[in-house]
C-alpha cells in the first residue's frame, strides 16, 4: 500500500490535474508552484507537468508561510485596523476625530 502511494507521488501532472486530485482551487496550486522549475518542461504546446510530490510540497510550504503570517497577525488589513480603533473611540465618546479637535480646542492647540 505504501509503495502504491510512492508511485502516485512519482506521477507527472499539470497544476490543474493536480488540484482536482487534491481538492484544493486550481490557482492555490499554481500560486505555491511560481518560481519552482518544473519537472517536465512545457514542449511543443503541451503544458508544464509536476510530481505529485513536488506539487505536495510546494503545497505544504505555502500552508505553513500562511499560518505563521496569520499567526502573527500580520494578515489584519490597515482597514480593519482602523475599524477597531474608530470602534475604540466610539466606546470611549465620541469618534476618533471628534475627540482629537475636542483635545485641541481644550489645551488652546487649534
């Protein structure tokens, strides 16, 4: 059972065969395979092909970058940022803005 596996992993496919025995989006797997050379070249009109194998690391990589991007909350976007900090200040009364022009007229700022 092992060695029918080892076999499945040694078979050259194009990126959109692949994705459909995975079960994983066409252009996923074409993403985590920009860059790597393929294992047969495209030649004469025929597409470039992968292991399975290569296929499944190159997978596997682009799994583990984006959970450690995730992980460190470096995937919150500047949108959803500002989106909590306008939510912070609503809490604190008032929006953001309204209470940095309250601040400034207080002190003799503006």
């Amino acid at each position: 059972m092992v060695s029918a596996m080892a076999n499945d992993d040694d078979k050259l496919t194009t990126y959109s065969a692949a994705a459909k025995l995975l079960g994983r989006n066409r252009r996923t797997v074409q993403a985590a395979l920009e860059g790597l050379t393929p294992d047969q070249p495209s030649k004469d009109g025929a597409p470039a092909r992968w292991k399975l194998s290569t296929i499944k690391a190159a997978l596997e990589r682009r799994d583990t970058l984006n959970a450690d991007y995730v992980r460190n909350d470096a995937a919150a976007s500047s949108t959803a940022t500002l989106t909590r900090a306008r939510a912070t200040g609503k809490q604190q009364g008032g929006n953001c803005r309204n209470a940095a022009a309250q601040d400034g007229r207080r002190t003799g700022a503006a």
